[in-house]
C-alpha cells in the first residue's frame, strides 16, 4: 500500500465507525505482524500483483493462526498471458 492509500483506508475505516482494525505497511511476502496472528487472511487482488506468488503464500501460512482460513479474489496465473487474450476483453469481463 502507498502512503495516499494507508490515510485512505484509516479515513473509511474511521467513517465507518470500525474501531477493531489497524493498518500497516508492508509487503506481502513479508507481513509486519507475528507468526499464528490472524484469524483469516483476505487477498482481492494482491497475490496477483506480488512478484513471488509463493513467497506470499508461505506468509499466509506462517501468519494464520492454526484453522485460520483465507479468502482469496485473484486470477493467479503462473505463465504470462499472451497479449491476444489480454486484449480481448469478453474473456475478462462477466
């Protein structure tokens, strides 16, 4: 996360009136909390965006506290798409 996207995030969680949610910087191959830390893990788009996909999930691992769960929203692909089928748009759309 950028700094505008950590004051952005503290803002709506302050609106929202959520006061059991903290914000961090960090990467997420390399979480800033302790290991067995969280109860559920939410990725919605960011393992795709992380250039070493299985250096996140071992964080996951590592952070979850033992039957933590993880709820993921990305499309993961592990060989570039080719430029065909990233520019033809029915194939990303509903």
């Amino acid at each position: 996360m950028t700094p505008a996207m950590l004051e952005k995030a503290a803002s709506g969680a302050v609106d929202a009136g959520a006061t059991h949610v903290e914000f961090r910087e960090g990467l997420a191959e390399k979480l800033p909390v302790d290991d067995s830390w969280a109860d559920v893990v939410i990725s919605n788009g960011v393992i795709n965006l992380c250039p070493d996909k299985m250096a996140a999930f071992r964080e996951i691992h590592r952070v979850l506290k033992p039957g933590g769960k993880m709820q993921i929203g990305d499309i993961i692909v592990q060989t570039e798409v080719p430029p065909a089928a990233k520019e033809d748009i029915d194939l990303w759309t509903g």
